[in-house]
C-alpha cells in the first residue's frame, strides 16, 4: 500500500466506518510507515481536541473594563442632514439641464420658452394688480407698498443669514462649553 491511499483512508480509520479487510491492510502499512503513523496521531489528536467541548469564561472584570474603554470613546455623532447644499445642487443641475435642453434642443424649444415667459408675465400683471389693490385699500401709494416689501424682504434675508451664521459658526463654538462631562 502507497502512503497516498492510505492518508485517503485514515478519515474512515478514526470514523470506525472502514472494511475490516481495508482496516488490516492499512495497520500493515502503518506498522511499516512511521511517517503516516504520526500523521495519523497527529489527526486523532486533533480529533480529540474538536470533540472535547470548551466552556469559556470572560476575563476577570470583564465587564468594568469593556465599561471603562467605553467611556473613553468619543460620542457618536449622527450625521446630519445638509438640505441647503442638497437643495442649491439640485437646483444648479436642473437650470444645467434645462439650459442643455435649450441649447441643443428640440425644434419647439423657442416655442415654450416663449410660452413660459408669456406665462410669467401673466403672473407678474396679476401680482402687480393686486399689489395696486392692496396699496390702495391699506392707503398706501404703490410706490409704499412696494417700499414696504422690499424692506419685508430685505428683513427675511438678514434673518436667514442671521440663522445661517448662528447655527454654523457660534453654536458650534458654544457648544462644547455647556456639554456635561462624566467625570465632572
């Protein structure tokens, strides 16, 4: 017998599951090979190994030290959704489209366009009525009104910047002096 075909059979060997015949062919070759002999203490030494069952226990203190290395960690910090940035992209890529569409365009492309604008200057007749209607009805010149919305709108920017710049700049410096630590 070659040692190839004996390490072949030594899985049934160790299984009990090999033919008595094959069983003392394989003990001949064994009692000759000393190399596949302790290739086959080797795996019966194995074998033992993968059957006695383990039981693992935790380090002492265990659990204070997870605890410990834990409070060590930075917070985590939850991303933070970036609406402003995601709004402007969206907008920049949808007037690229459309400038695209225009510009290599399909033949009724003036045609809308010219629509659209038509469009627009519909709306802007309308809000102009009722910007005259309202100016007169509050006793405001128009010229008043307008004045007065400007300034309204004016107002509205300084105040979005103002939030813009409180949120971005100061509370992010403030923050960390009204955070509570553990250990003080």
């Amino acid at each position: 017998m070659r040692c190839e075909t004996s390490e072949n059979m030594f899985e049934s060997l160790l299984d009990g599951t090999l033919a008595p015949r094959r069983r003392r062919e394989l003990e001949s070759h064994l009692e000759k090979c000393a190399r596949c002999s302790s290739v086959l203490e080797e795996l019966r030494v194995v074998d033992a190994l993968l059957l006695t069952p383990r039981r693992l226990e935790p380090a002492v203190n265990f659990t204070y030290k997870v605890m410990a290395e834990a409070r060590t960690l930075p917070r985590p910090v939850a991303p933070r959704f970036r609406w402003p940035s995601l709004l402007a992209i969206y907008l920049g890529l949808s007037w690229i489209a459309i400038a695209g569409w225009f510009f290599y365009g399909r033949p009724d492309a003036v045609a809308m366009l010219t629509g659209a604008l038509g469009a627009l200057q519909h709306v802007a007749g309308a809000l102009d009525g009722f910007a005259r209607v309202a100016a007169t009805g509050f006793g405001f010149g128009f010229a008043g009104l307008a004045g007065a919305l400007g300034i309204l709108l004016a107002a509205d920017l300084v105040l979005l910047f103002a939030v813009f710049f409180v949120r971005r700049y100061v509370a992010t410096r403030l923050a960390p002096l009204f955070v509570r630590t553990e250990a003080g």
